[in-house]
C-alpha cells in the first residue's frame, strides 16, 4: 500500500511538471490597464496610486471628481466680464450653477442697490433694483436651499436690512428683515434650515448675528453673541459655518471692538456658547476677510484671517484657532479683503495694494500653494480707476470672480489655455519578451475644445529608451497602437500622455478614463541568481551580517517567506536548512524581483552552503498571473572572505563579460560580447540588492560593446553588476574607493 501510494506521488509531480513546462507557455492571457481617477495628483514615477500620475502642469483631477480637466483658476490671467450698469462698486458675488453668476452692486446714493445676474459665465448682464428708496449697497447675496428663494442683506446709515425675492433676484423683491447695523456682510443656512445673518456697525454692541427659524420671513437677535465680557463687537466682518472641518464648533466669527480691536470667536456645539479663539498677532487691524478650509499637507483644518487697513496681513491656525501664526509678507498691501481656500490647500488673498511705481491704490491677487509661507502674486489688476477689492468669491468649476471700486468692474479667473500630464509607469507584468499591445480607448467629454493622447514603451522602467514624447504620434480613439512608432511589442513598461488645450475661458475638455489592452504569455518567472555574500564584517562561515541574494527575471508577488514556511518554499538539496534550533532566518523582499535571506540575530549555524541547490516549490512564489516559479538554481558565491561572487554564472563563459578595474574610485569599463542578436540588460545593486542604475536594456547586434561608466556620487562600498545575455546571466563584484 505505502508503495502504491509512493508511485502516484511520483506520477502526480511528474504530471505537474510536463504541465508546467509544456502547457502554461502556450496560453494567452489577455489583460488591460484602465485609469479613471486622477484626483492623487503628481509624483507617482512607477503605478502604485491608481488616481495618480508621474507629472502634469496645468490640469487637476479633483475639480470635478475624478475628471481629468485644465487647472482653474488661472490667477495670471484675470479677464474682464462687464462693468455694471450705474453702479461704483460691486459688494457682494455668488453662483448657484456653472454659468449663472449674481453681484450686488451700489453707488452711494439712495434706492441704487441692485442685483445684476448673468446666465453666461459673464457674457451679458440684467439687473433688478431691490428697493428704490433704502438699499444704498448690495452687501451680501444668498440662496436658501428652500422655495427657490433669493436673500440679500444691505447697506443704509443704521439701517441694515434683508430682501427677499421669489424670482431668483429678478423682480419681486420683499423686504423680511430690519437689522441693526450699516450692513449685512455675511448670510448662512444650517442642516436645520435656519438662517443666520451677521451685521456691521461704527460702535460696540452693535454687530450682532441674527438668525430666523422660518425660512426667512421674520428675524430676531441670536441668543448668545460674541463677546468680551459684557462688551459686544461693533462689527461682525465675516460668519462662517465649518461644514464639518471642525467636529466641535459650528460657527467662526471675524469681529472688530472700538476698544479691544480684532477678535476671532467660536461657538462651541458642547457649551453651545461663544468662545475667543487666541489674540490675533496684531489686534489692531479689521479682519475684513476669513475663510475655512483644508491644509496642503494632511488634510486638517485650517483658518485664515484677512486684515486691513494701514497693512494687509494674514494669519493662519492649524489647531481651530488656539494660536495663530503670521504668513508670509502681501508686499505692498494695505489690505486682505477676500479669502478663498481651494479644494487642495490652495488660499488666494484678494487686496488693496499700493503700488510705489504707480504711486497709488491698484487691486491685486496673490496665491499660496504652501499654506502661506511663500506667496505668489498677479499684476495690477483694471484699468486706473480699479482700486480697492470689495468681493471675492469661488464658483463650482473654481473660476474666481473679484469684484471692484469705482467702476464697478467684475474680473474673472478661469482655466488656463493648455495642460498635460504624463502617467505613470505601467508594469504589464512580464518581462520574457512575451508582451503584446492592442487598442487604446478613452472617455472624453469635449465640450468643444481639443484632447489629444499619446502613448509609449520601452524594456527599461525608467522609460530611458523609449521615444521623447515629441516624437510620438497622437493616438486616435480605439486605435491598434501596436502598429505606432513609439511601441513595441514585447516591451515590459507602458506610459501615456494627455494634453488638454481650449480656445475659451470657460470650457474645458473632460477625459473621463483611459484604457489600454495589452496580452501576454504565461511563462513563468524563473529564479536565475542565488549567490552569497560575506557582508561587510570578513569572517569565516555564515555570520550576522552574511546574507543570499536570491534575483528573479521578472516580478513576483512578493509572497510572506517566514521561518516557519522558508525550508519549504525554498527547499535546500542535501537536507540542509536555512535555519536551525538556535537562529532564524530574515527574509526579506528588497524588490519584486530580489529576495534576500540574513542572519541578524545568529546564534547557531544553519546548513545552507554555497553549492546547494534551491528548489521553489512550484506555487508559492509566482508572477502577476499566478504562474508558479519552480527552476532550481545553484548558490554561488561564497560565505567567507574568499569571495563573493563567482564570475561564472549560471555556465555562462566568464570571458564574455569583462568589468575593469574591479577596484577603482568610481571609473570603470564595462566590456561584453553578443554571439548572435541579443537582448542585454545591465544593472548595477548596492551590497543591500537594491538595484541602483539600468546601464543597458535593448537589443544589440551581434558584436563586441564597451560602456564607460564614471560615478562621482556613489559612496565607497561593495557593488554588484548583474548582465542578462538572452537567458545566460553573470554577476559582477566592483569596489569603489574615494
């Protein structure tokens, strides 16, 4: 019985192997790489992020989510949509849909607050007067997410009032609310809809916030107010909602004191009371502008402030206004009358500038992309009459509108002209040769304007051979790109390229996914390099730091190698063992395609030997498609200070690649021969097997080639080269000594 039992073990295995060796190389499988995310940004050389990409400029993926589009908003250029009709400044902005924009304007005298609405993004203009006898200014404009309703807050000497219109600010205007004050400067709805107003005023105790729990029709104080003590702010300059940023609190106030000066409050959703968030770094300033929002850097709350009106400055709290931080210098500025913080981090200062060459007031936008730090900042913005901002605000594409003094010019920041990115590397999984590429598809919306796509291959990961996108012909819509110039059959890495350009401020095109079908043969990766290396201490047998490098021809999948499965997977001939009763075995993949096994904490004395062969057990440590590694191969090298590497790997003749010197400080040649046409690929591994340098990687002629490698950056150590002629491999020992 136990014979019979032995046989069919034996005629099992035997079957296996013909299965493995004969059938698997004969199957096709068919595969393809599909992106439809791009909201991870830059950064990305290899794929690892599938919503990211190696590099762009000009284009986001997070403005409408997932969407590929050109960046907005372009500070650089901000162009002019219309001066409004009979007005001296415009107060207020706000956008309820991609093209529909709302300013509330005025010019100083009674009855001339007006709404003016665009359905255009700007184009064309109408208006609506709000009261023809009270409403001087238009100062804030809100729309209630209830009965299409349409709520305005304005100015009058003491006599701040609220307006409501059932025909979305064209006609029909109603006044719900008299509020103590000058103005109205900021109005809110919360999930319970019930609306909130804050006022202005010229003397403490009179800005107040005011809110109405029935859908705007009547108005009343709030309960609690900020206060110091029992002295309550002149002016409430900016009320905002966290929207969920910051857990604790509901509301963020801006408030300036006739006697105390500047002062941030917060109301706690605990206490339900107002508390002063930290002393601004200088109290003696308005805090005209606030905005809420998050950081560039870990995605946690951030408040900035806006001050005037001698010196524009603004600060910043990343801990919901505990302390406060002074950013960088505004050159020039007089005062920060608008904040917007974008979705990525990004904060943009609208301010009053004064202009030395121009010897006078001018409008100016400056942008921080490093939480203040550092900022960037337009050139004058309007003609000569432009100059003081007196609203600010983002629209749902992230276009900006600023609104001005004077005349009563609208500007406005949209996309930019063009933009691009470069993918990441895209690994198809092989390395054989086996690689064979198909259509290239993608999703697109044009809106009119212009995409185009180009895609390219090469045997290296560091694309170095491949062709400069320059050259690259665009690709067309579900096309063979097998057939292109810039691709290759066989080639392991993939990379595409897509810019997006249009002639109009408003549109840009839309890539929505892009696709690329590729197929491969299923051969699996074979383990073609196991050597040992005495390390850095020279003793005699396997000590602390020994360790072997095992080196696969293709990735892996990176499986767990432990001491309680090593002898198994990476079984030994002879019976020995990579660990005994006293020490384990470390195991440790450096790369997907490098495996490396130490002893760190040796005590005993494992039997594994130079000489020993490595049988993979045929399933565990496979490629991508699940193709099982299963060769044996040989450890060469050695564990003592006799040497590491042999020149002679794997029965390749040691004449047919020469390095010299092998000791130098840093300027060696690299000489090698191609019997027939050959594919060679040449890289170099620091002691630890990280691979450090792809010398060569394509095909040459049969010949005779030398490569002269000089290297002022590496440090005195121990280096490995490794050559693949075709299947034959050899390693190569070099030492560099500054």
């Amino acid at each position: 019985m136990n014979t019979i039992k032995i046989k069919n073990i034996i005629m099992e295995v035997r079957y296996l192997k013909i299965l493995f060796f004969i059938v698997l190389p004969s199957v096709i499988l068919a595969d393809s790489w599909l992106q439809t995310d791009w909201r991870g940004g830059e950064g990305y050389f290899q794929w690892t992020e599938v919503n990211g990409y190696y590099e762009g400029k000009g284009v986001h993926g997070w403005r409408k989510p997932g969407f590929l589009t050109i960046f907005a908003p372009d500070i650089e250029h901000f162009s002019s949509i219309g001066k409004m009709e009979g007005a001296a400044g415009v107060y207020s902005l706000y956008s309820d849909s991609i093209s529909r924009y709302y300013a509330g304007t005025g010019n100083f005298s009674s009855g001339s607050g007006r709404i003016f609405v665009t359905q255009d993004f700007g184009n064309s203009w109408h208006y609506s007067t709000v009261d023809s006898n009270y409403a001087d200014k238009v100062t804030s404009i809100f729309l209630p997410s209830f009965d299409e309703e349409f709520l305005v807050g304005t100015e009058r000497i003491n006599s701040s009032r609220l307006y409501k219109s059932i025909n979305m600010g064209d006609s029909g205007w109603v006044l719900v609310g008299y509020l103590s004050g000058t103005y109205v400067s900021s109005v809110l709805e919360t999930e319970d809809k019930f609306l909130y107003a804050s006022t202005v005023h010229s003397s403490n105790n009179n800005g107040k916030i005011w809110y109405s729990t029935n859908l705007g029709t009547t108005w009343q104080p709030f309960e609690k107010q900020p206060a110091v003590g029992t002295v309550k702010p002149s002016a409430i300059y900016q009320f905002i909602l966290t929207t969920g940023i910051f857990v604790d609190f509901d509301f963020y106030a801006a408030a300036y004191f006739t006697n105390y000066g500047a002062k941030i409050f917060r109301f706690s959703n605990v206490t339900q009371e107002w508390e002063a968030c930290a002393n601004l770094p200088d109290t003696n300033c308005i805090p005209f502008a606030m905005d809420i929002g998050y950081d560039t850097l870990e995605n946690n709350g951030v408040i900035y402030v806006g001050t005037g009106d001698a010196y524009g400055k603004v600060f910043r709290s990343t801990d919901k206004g505990n302390s406060w931080d002074t950013c960088g210098i505004l050159e020039g500025s007089w005062g920060v009358h608008g904040i917007e913080i974008d979705r990525d981090g990004t904060v943009c200062a609208a301010c009053r500038v004064y202009g030395k060459r121009k010897k006078g007031f001018m409008v100016q936008v400056f942008r921080s992309q490093n939480m203040g730090f550092t900022w960037e900042v337009t050139s004058a913005i309007g003609g000569t009459l432009t100059n003081k901002p007196t609203s600010f605000y983002q629209t749902r594409k992230g276009f900006l509108l600023l609104g001005t003094e004077n005349e009563a010019e609208i500007f406005k920041a949209s996309y930019m002209d063009s933009g691009y990115i470069v993918s990441s590397v895209y690994d198809v999984g092989t390395g054989n040769g086996s690689s064979e590429f198909g259509s290239i598809y993608w999703s697109e919306n044009l809106n009119g304007e212009h995409l185009d796509v180009k895609v390219r291959t090469d045997w290296d990961s560091t694309m170095i051979n491949a062709l400069p996108w320059a050259l690259c012909d665009n690709c067309i819509n579900n096309q063979d790109i097998s057939d292109l110039i810039s691709v290759s059959d066989g080639a392991q890495y993939i990379q595409y390229r897509v810019e997006l350009s249009t002639d109009s401020i408003d549109y840009s095109p839309e890539l929505k996914e892009i696709q690329i079908d590729y197929t491969i043969d299923s051969i699996p990766p074979v383990l073609d390099t196991a050597y040992a290396s005495d390390g850095d201490s020279i003793l005699p047998g396997i000590d602390k730091d020994d360790y072997v490098m095992l080196i696969f021809d293709d990735s892996t999948n990176v499986p767990p190698i432990t001491p309680d499965n090593v002898n198994s997977v990476l079984r030994l001939s002879g019976a020995h063992s990579w660990w005994d009763s006293l020490t384990f075995v470390y195991a440790e993949w450096l790369h997907p395609a490098s495996l490396r096994l130490s002893w760190p904490g040796l005590e005993g004395s494992p039997t594994v030997a130079v000489g020993d062969t490595i049988y993979p057990d045929s399933f565990t440590i496979t490629d991508r498609w699940c193709n099982p590694c299963f060769n044996p191969v040989v450890i060469t090298g050695s564990f003592g200070p006799a040497g590491i590497i042999e020149d002679e790997t794997l029965g390749y003749k040691k004449e047919k690649v020469k390095v010299y010197p092998s000791i130098s400080n840093g300027r060696f040649i690299i000489r090698f021969d191609t019997d027939n046409d050959s594919k060679v690929k040449i890289t170099l591994f620091d002691i630890t097997g990280r691979a450090l340098y792809t010398f060569a990687d394509r095909w040459y002629r049969k010949g005779t080639y030398s490569i002269n490698w000089s290297n002022v950056e590496l440090p005195s150590g121990i280096y490995f080269l490794k050559v693949i002629i075709e299947s034959k491999s050899c390693i190569k020992r070099l030492t560099i000594i500054r």
